[in-house]
C-alpha cells in the first residue's frame, strides 16, 4: 500500500461501457490557443471523440458542462489520437485520428461561449486517407529531417509500415520476418522506426533505408523482387530483450542525451541511440503503461510506470522516488499544463475513468492567530535603516555576498623547490639534443585547520617545461592534518620557456552547517624554478646580432657573487663577463661595466635575451636588500626593440595562416576522399560488373595526399605553439623594457601584461593578434586617449583573425609613443554602472540571482518531482 495517494484534482468518467487504450488518450494545445494551455482528447473504440479543458472550481471537483469543449461520434472506432503539424502551408497544430481503416485529420478550433455553457470548439476535416490494410498503431514526426511540418507512419495488422506526407501517401514496405505488430516510435535524432518484433527484439529501421527499399505492392516477394531490382529492407540495429513490449518510447532533454525507452511485461529498459543498453530496471509487478517526462538532474530521465495494482511509480533511471496509488488501473498516462498548473499527471483506465492529479499531501488547515499590532518606533528605524544601509555599501565595496576570511585561515599551502639536481634524472621522452637533461624535485606541503572537502592539487608550469605528476587529490577528514606530495621537473623539447615560475592551485570545499556540501574555494601558491634547470655554463661571445643595456644606480657587482654556479673557472674574466648556454641551444652574455653602472646581455635571439635579463634584475635586487640597501633602481635609456618584436610576431602570424591553409586544403581531400569511397562501393555493390576507371588509383593518390596534409598540420601546430613560446618570451621582454623605461609602477605593468599576454595558449579560433589589438585599441581609446572624440569607442564585438599585422604593429607603436610622451596606464572606473547583487551558487560556483517561489502547500512535492530544475 502506498504511502500517499493521488491528490484527485479533476475526474470523471467517459460514456456507458466504452473501451480505451493506450493510444485513446493524448494531451496538447489542439485549438492553438494564446494562452499555450493542453486540452484532453480521448477516443474511445466506440467512436466517440471528446476533448476537455479542466477548470475546477476548487481541488477534487468533478466534471462540469463548461469542462467539456466537444464531442463528436465519428462512427469508427478510435484506435490512437495525435497532434501534430500535419497540414501543409501552416504551422498550426491539428489533429490525427487513427481508425482502423481510415486516418483522418481535423482543425479543432475554439469559440469563446456567450452564456453560462461556457467555451465550446468546433472541428473541421481537412482531409483523410482510405487505409487498404487494417491498421494498428501509427507515429509522427519530421521523417528525413524535413522542416515545419510533421509526417506519419502507420503500422498495418500485417507488417506493413505506410508513410504518408500530410495530403499524399508517400510509400509502404514490409517489415522483414513480421508476425505480429508491436509498438512504433520514431527517432528524429537518428532518423529511424524504432518497433518491438514478434521475435522479442527491438529493431531500428532509417526511414532512408525505407524509403529507397523495395515497394511493398504486394505482400508476396514478386519475380521482380527475386531478381534483384530495387534495394532490400535491411534491419539498422537490434536488441534481443526476451519478452514482449507494451510501448516504446523516445526521449531528448537538455541535460541528457537521447534515449530509447521499451516497458516490457516484467523489465523496463533504457538504450542509448546505437541499441546499446543504458540501464535496465526488473519490476516486481505487471506494468499497464509509462511514460517518460523530464530530466530532474543531469544525465538522469524520470519515468511515470502504472502497474496493474491500482498504482503509479515514478523513478529516477532505476531508483524509485515516489509511490502513489491510484483509484483506477491505468491504460494510457500524460502530464501536461492545465489551467496553470504545471505537471498534472492525466490518467486514463481501460473503462473510462479519466483523471487529473498531482503528487503530494493534503494542506494544513491550521491559520496562525494574528500578531496584536503596536505603535513603531521610528527613532529605532531610522537607527536601524541607517545601520543597514551602512552595512551594504560596506559590502558592495568588497563586491561580494559571502563574508570574506582569510583562505590561508583554511588551507596552508607551502612549496619547496630541492636546490639540487635530482641524483636520478626523472626526465622521459625528452627531445633536447643534451645527452642527460636534469631534473628538480619540488615538494608541496598542504596544512588544513577545519575540515575540508574534495581537495584537490594542480600544478602548472610553462611548456617545455614538463611535470612527472601535475594532479593530486586529498581527503582532510580531521583538522590539522599534513600532506607532502612530491614531482619532478625537466625541460622536455629544445626550446626555452617563456617563464620559469610555476603555480600550485588547490580547489576544496569548506562544510558549513547550511551547506554539509561545502562552499567551494580555491587557494594558489606560486613557485620559482632554478636557472641552472635549462641553463649551463658557457662561453662567453665577444659579438651577437641583438643587445640591451641596463642602467643601475649602484656600483656594479661582480657575476662570480651573482651567478655563483655558473661559473666555469675563477679567473678575472668572469667577474665582468659571463657565458649562458640554453639547453635548447642558445648562448646569451652578460657584461658588467668596470667604470659605469651598466650591465649589457647580448644573444644571437632576440626572445633569449628575456630570461638572463628578468634573472639578472631580480638577483641585484635580492643582493641589496641582503646589502640593506633601498634605494636600488633600475632603467632602460635606450629606444624600444620594436622591429626585432615586429618580425617574431610577422613568423608568427604567418604559421597561423599557414595552419588555417593546411586545415582548408585537408578538409577538401577528405571530402574528396569520401566521394570516390562512395563510387567506388557502389561499383562493388552492383551486381553487373562495371570497370572502375581508375577510381582505386584516384584513392589511392588522395589517401597519400591526406596522410602527407596531416603530417603538414601536425607540423605546423607544434612550430606554432614553438613560435608562441618564444613570441611570450619577448613580450615579456618588451613589457620588462618599457617599464624601466618609463618607470611604471606595478599596476601599470600588470594593465600592460594583461593587455599584452590574455592567453595561455594560442589556437585558430582565438589567436593572440587579435586579442591584444583590441585589449591594446581599448587603452588607446580609454587612458591614452588624446581627445574625446577618441574615446568613443567602437570596437568589434566579434574577434576574427586579421587579413596581415599592420593594424597591430601600428597600435603598439603607438602606444610606446603616448607612454614616451607622458602617458598613464588606467583602468578606468568613472562611469560606475549600478552593481547587482549576485550569489554564487554553493554547489556549482556559478553566479545566480536569488528569488523566492511561493507556491499552494499541497503542490509543492508534485511541483518538486514533476516540473525539474527552473532554467
């Protein structure tokens, strides 16, 4: 016995002695109403045709005149009902009934009543077609991916499947191996008949397949047929499930992915689209109908399953929620939109019972006593509006909902990177010409204060530089718990990185009473890798195609005390100078100036230069501070290398057009490719031998020609991401120049490096040109504007690849120009747009806006279960 019973919302009972089925009952807005409401159509195997729209006065009233819109006799008896878009030249909905030797469509339209019998409607035939076999179920749908209209498929008693196109009769074919009819469906996402055979296997037929097979004249197999003329009907799929189906049924919603649903006599089944089973459920009980209605949550379905105990399950795939009992056995079962109530559940019996109702239990009846009324204080008011208001500009300063703690309150997270070389090189597959390339081991160290959930860690560092071990997971059941986890780092490929600082991240969730499932947060911890890791000891070249000086304003420092373990061999030579060489194979030099405060870094490369500089800088600075000296500064006094910038962008630029070239000129290989597949199965699919002409040679060529254009892209794309690299490292370069150049302060820089490296990684769709042009076009309007009429901004609010890079080299001339010229990096905040509030979502981190539903008491468990999750 069930817990709760079906809350009764609308009932009545149809006709004297009629009989109905599975098929008798359908929900839809037949009259296309304004208002989207369903209305009830019910055949019955009398012939008669009702159609109702519920409007109870209040909950459990039954039947009245004004429920009833129409009924009709329509002399034959009324095997399936169905709404669809089945006339053509309109859209409008109208409906198909299925009789045993006719199916005939109708206009159902509605006429508002002038006198207290209420609205009434009216049906109109639009056209019918005479059956010549006995039919026994039909199906609808957008057969062969048509648009705005809706065909139907019907199944005769003998096997035979007839396809009609609104006004036409299209074609029929036999089901191969047919003894009896089981139930229809069609997939519009596979474009297939989906049916249940006598054989107790689910079969799937594409309706392309039907419609180029052999014409079903006849039931026997005609010499014609044995001949071999036409193209036979050939089975896409089958699932042996080993007992007879009951109904088939296909669903797509926007959280999961389509599926096939078959209610057997004592299993119910969900396949996937190639036949493959999803789940399967084994029932305790005989099943009398189901239907599946949405998707609570994602990858999930719930399904409605009547059984012949008076009552009605619903599950979530194959966990039962919920158990309601019925006063009827149902036949037939739909949830549909009545009279604003969303999710009613409509049931039918197979003698006539017809009723409307909802999940859930009766409401309480108790009112509370009203609260005595009593003067306002409006001094304490205005005490507290004033309290309440300073508590929310308070809050939108920090621009956030949540109270703000320190993370490090939570988690400490600490790495350290081991001085030396690991004894036991970890580095594998590497493809750097050394013969022993090193490795480093660095230890991260996490310590919780409260109890944490689902923490996990990930590290990040530059390519070419390569992790053993990047992702890690922790479980912190107690507090004050410590985890180490260790890695290793080597460079894999024979270029150098861009950075040598790497990023630890830990993302957990914190429990709190509210949330047992925790407030998601995330803490990071950025490391820096030694030198030495991609750098060795080299010798020092008196000449090299790019150099940069550094202007100091301190007495120069011997390299020996600078770069201690880099140095070859103590003479006096190396106190002035010193030779780098990168395990890619570049070789940088530093000079130190005996009579002026400078210091010179030459290289071959440009992009080279980035990584001695950055390195030099911060080893002076760390050597003073230990001096205790605070005043140490560094410029630049010579002009910006924009045109050895210019060239790495050019060579890049150009392998991303090479790379969309190569990708255009292989999608049209494979196309042909394809094509002369297609011929050449044809010509093998023929029965009368026929020469190929050469169709296996043409294969072949262009079988090559694929390989070769993959090999060409594949190639591509690691130059590109190469050329990437070594573009970043002089973009660092130029940002490090400009701002010693100009003395920028660290916001500034950090506007710069935003405008000038938004990505961690460069693709066709979304390139780096085009995303620093307009971050570099937007501080031209904005803060380095010159006049106001350039800050009007009009920039594209699509981002395509350019046509060549001129735009681009201009802006950043430009820019160099405006800062040369006393201009200010900003963000600007003037116009202040008025801020909402938002709240992340506890369990997605997602932003969402928070609002109040007030439903009756006595929907709110139906609403929950019927109506899924508000988009």
């Amino acid at each position: 016995m069930s817990l709760f019973k079906a809350r009764d919302w609308w009932s009545t009972i149809l006709g004297d002695k009629e009989e109905f089925d599975q098929g008798c009952l359908c929900l839809a807005n037949v009259d296309n109403s304004g208002n989207g409401q369903d209305k009830i159509i019910v055949g019955s195997f009398m012939g008669y045709l009702r159609i109702f729209s519920p409007h109870p006065a209040k909950t459990g009233d039954g039947a009245q005149a004004e429920d009833l819109l129409l009924e009709v006799d329509l002399r034959d008896p009324v095997l399936q009902v169905e709404v669809g878009k089945f006339v053509s030249g309109t859209e409008m909905l109208h409906l198909a009934v299925l009789h045993s030797r006719k199916l005939c469509v109708y206009s159902v339209s509605g006429t508002l009543g002038n006198v207290e019998h209420g609205n009434q409607c009216q049906m109109k035939l639009m056209y019918e077609h005479n059956l010549q076999r006995t039919a026994c179920n039909m199906t609808y749908g957008s057969f062969g991916g048509v648009k705005g209209r809706d065909l139907i498929c019907i199944q005769s008693m003998d096997g035979m499947l007839m396809v009609f196109e609104q006004e036409s009769y299209a074609f029929g074919r036999f089901l191969p191996g047919f003894l009896l009819p089981g139930p229809l469906a069609y997939s519009s996402r596979t474009d297939s008949f989906l049916t249940v055979s006598s054989c107790q296997q689910v079969e799937s037929y594409k309706y392309q397949v039907l419609a180029f097979a052999t014409d079903a004249d006849k039931r026997q197999e005609t010499e014609q047929q044995k001949l071999g003329s036409g193209k036979r009907l050939v089975v896409d799929w089958t699932l042996n499930i080993g007992e007879q189906a009951l109904d088939i049924c296909i669903v797509s919603f926007n959280q999961s992915a389509s599926s096939v649903f078959v209610l057997g006599e004592r299993n119910f089944f969900c396949l996937k689209d190639n036949g493959q089973i999803r789940f399967m459920k084994k029932l305790d009980w005989s099943p009398s109908c189901f239907l599946p209605y949405c998707s609570v949550s994602e990858g999930t379905i719930n399904t409605l399953i009547g059984n012949h105990n008076n009552m009605l399950h619903i599950y979530q795939d194959v966990t039962l929620k919920w158990a309601t009992q019925l006063p009827h056995i149902p036949v037939a079962v739909r949830v549909g939109c009545l009279h604003d109530l969303k999710g009613v559940i409509v049931t039918l019996s197979d003698d006539g019972h017809l009723q409307c109702s909802y999940l859930g239990t009766d409401p309480s009846l108790f009112q509370a006593p009203n609260v005595q009324s009593r003067e306002l204080n409006y001094d304490e008011l205005d005490v507290e509006m004033k309290e309440l208001q300073k508590i929310i500009k308070d809050v939108n300063k920090s621009q956030g909902v949540w109270p703000m703690t320190e993370r490090e309150d939570d988690l400490n997270v600490s790495v350290v990177v081991s001085p030396n070389f690991d004894s036991v090189s970890q580095a594998t597959d590497v493809e750097v010409g050394t013969d022993l390339v090193p490795s480093v081991t660095v230890k991260v160290t996490l310590q919780n204060r409260v109890i944490l959930q689902k923490a996990k860690l990930s590290v990040y560092v530059q390519p070419p530089l390569e992790l053993t071990c990047d992702q890690f997971t922790f479980e912190f059941m107690t507090p004050d718990l410590t985890r180490t986890v260790s890695f290793s780092v080597y460079l894999k490929r024979s270029y150098t990185p861009s950075e040598l600082e790497g990023n630890a991240v830990v993302s957990y969730s914190r429990p709190t009473d509210r949330n047992p499932d925790g407030i998601p947060r995330v803490i990071q911890c950025k490391f820096r890798l030694p030198l030495k890791l991609i750098c060795l000891p080299g010798q020092p070249s008196k000449t090299a195609s790019h150099k940069i000086t550094i202007d100091t304003n301190k007495s120069p420092v011997s390299l020996l005390s600078l770069f201690p373990g880099f140095a070859s061999q103590s003479d006096d030579d190396q106190v002035n100078v010193m030779g780098f060489h990168f395990l890619g194979g570049a070789r940088i030099t530093v000079l130190a100036s005996k009579t002026s405060q400078r210091y010179r870094i030459q290289s071959e490369q440009f992009e080279d230069l980035w990584l001695i500089t950055n390195e030099l800088i911060l080893r002076l600075q760390e050597y003073f501070e230990k001096q205790g000296v605070k005043d140490f500064a560094c410029s630049f006094s010579g002009s910006i290398p924009l045109q050895e910038y210019f060239e790495l962008i050019d060579h890049h630029f150009e392998l991303r057009i090479n790379g969309e070239k190569l990708e255009e000129l292989l999608s049209e290989r494979a196309v042909q490719f394809r094509a002369i597949q297609r011929r050449l199965l044809a010509r093998f699919k023929d029965k009368t031998p026929a020469p190929l002409q050469h169709l296996d040679t043409l294969l072949d060529g262009t079988y090559k020609q694929v390989i070769a254009l993959a090999d060409a892209v594949e190639e591509n794309q690691g130059n590109l991401f190469q050329s990437f690299t070594r573009l970043k490292s002089a973009t660092h370069l130029v940002i490090l120049l400009i701002a010693l150049w100009q003395k920028l302060s660290a916001d500034q820089v950090a506007i710069l490096e935003a405008a000038f490296l938004p990505l961690q990684e460069d693709t066709q769709e979304l390139g780096w040109e085009e995303t620093v042009d307009a971050a570099i076009s937007h501080l031209l309007k904005t803060c380095l504007s010159k006049s106001s009429k350039e800050q009007a901004l009009n920039l594209n609010s699509q981002l395509n690849i350019p046509k060549d890079t001129s735009q681009l080299k201009k802006h950043i001339t430009l820019l160099c120009d405006r800062l040369s010229k006393g201009g200010r990096l900003c963000l600007s905040t003037d116009a202040a747009a008025p801020q909402t509030m938002v709240m992340p979502d506890p369990r997605t981190g997602q932003r969402i806006e928070a609002w109040t539903l007030r439903i009756p008491h006595s929907l709110s468990q139906h609403l929950q279960l019927m109506e899924g999750p508000k988009s």
